[in-house]
C-alpha cells in the first residue's frame, strides 16, 4: 500500500438534516475510520476545487495555478482510497450507488425500503392470520362433524 496522502484541514460542514450521525462524531476505529476519514477529506478536497475553480474563472485567464494544485489534491485522495479498497470486505449493492448517482439520497432510499418491507410484512401478517382463522373454524367444523357421525 502507497503512503497516504498528507491530511489536508478539514472543514466540516453542518450535517445534513437527514444525516445518520452528527459531524463532530468521532470515526470508527481501524480500516473503516481511516476510510470514513478519507472520504471527509475527499468531500473537503472536492469542495475546494468547486471554490477555486468558480474564483478562477471570474479572474484574469491564465491563472489556473491553484486549480492545478486542488485536482492534485483530489487525485491522492482517490489513490488513497483505491488502495484501501483491497483491504475492505464491505460492500455496497449496484443499485445503491445508481441511486446515488442519479441524485437520489441514500437515507431516502433506506427509508422507503423500510417503510416498503413494513407494509409487505403486514400484509403477510395478514395473510397469515387469515389461513389461522380459516384453520380454526376447518377444526371446529370437522370435530362438529365426525363427533355427530359417532
């Protein structure tokens, strides 16, 4: 594994409304932290390279020095990352990165998930209740029926 990149500072934006867990929670530990702690690096880095290039491009031409510097920035991130990514079992279903990249937020899908495996879990609740009522009253009627032919 090549040495990771220099932690550049992080700045930590406020969470989401929807987030999982606040910003100021402290990372797993081991190949999971490291990898929670790069990807907030990789978001950081890709947010200054959004900034810089929109302030390089409403100066004069030519000086795209700093952009130069914030996409070297972004490109050892994604080798860190592609490096770690041999030492994680973790993974992550093709339809939720689809998802992702077509805008949609991971917590919304999970919730609609959930609230899609509840309703299917009802009707099966459901179901089931109804061929136990049937049961019963098939036991009934047959104990009524073979103790009068008796």
């Amino acid at each position: 594994m090549s040495p990771r990149p220099p932690p550049a500072p992080i700045l930590i934006p406020p969470p989401a409304p929807d987030s999982p867990r606040s910003a100021q929670s402290i990372p797993p530990t081991g190949i999971q932290g490291d990898l929670e702690q790069d990807l907030m690096g990789l978001a950081n880095a890709l947010y200054n390279l959004g900034t810089t290039v929109v302030n390089d491009s409403t100066k004069d031409p030519g000086t795209g020095k700093q952009v130069g510097l914030r996409v070297n920035e972004v490109v050892r991130y994604l080798a860190g990352l592609d490096d770690m990514a041999s030492h994680l079992t973790t993974r992550v279903p093709m339809q939720i990165l689809t998802d992702i990249d077509n805008g949609r937020n991971p917590m919304h899908l999970t919730k609609d998930r959930l609230e899609r495996a509840a309703t299917e879990n009802q009707f099966m609740n459901g179901k089931i209740k109804a061929i136990e009522s049937y049961r019963q009253l098939l036991d009934e009627a047959l104990v009524e029926t073979f103790f009068r032919s008796c």
